[in-house]
C-alpha cells in the first residue's frame, strides 16, 4: 500500500500545471463531453502505465540498482532542464 500511495503522490506533483491537463480541458470544453473525454484520457495514461510497467519487469533484471540510479538521475535532471 505504501508503494501506491507514494507512486500516487509522486505522479500527482509531477503532473501538476502539465500540457495534459489543458489540453484535456480545453477538448472537454470544446466537445461538450467531458466524460467522454475523461474516458479516453484514463485509457490513454493506463495503456501508458501499462507499457512502462511490462518494459520495467523485462528490464528492470538487465540493469544493475546503481546504474538504474544513474539513469533515473540523467532523465530528471534534463526533465528539469
């Protein structure tokens, strides 16, 4: 339970104020049909999860925990940038 928690709350700030958030706004207000158009937002990021969760398990055993480190600490550091 800790991990969804933790998981939840960090995809919750990193999303905060994202490109995604307007654009699904701004196709709700357009379309008129904001459930419909939640409905295919919540397909897209689970698809999305999805991938990157199956691509994690068969990865994840090639790549030793420091250099998962390393690379987790590259791609923050120029998704900041």
């Amino acid at each position: 339970m800790d991990v969804l928690v933790i998981s939840f709350v960090a995809a919750l700030l990193a999303a905060w104020s994202d490109k995604t958030q307007l654009v699904t706004a701004m196709l709700a207000e357009r379309t008129q049909r904001p459930l419909l158009v939640l409905a295919g937002l919540f397909l897209a990021l689970a698809a999305s999860n999805i991938v990157a969760a199956i691509a994690g398990i068969y990865v994840g055993h090639l790549i030793n925990p420091r250099a998962a480190t390393l690379l987790t600490a590259l791609a923050l550091l120029f998704a900041g940038a």
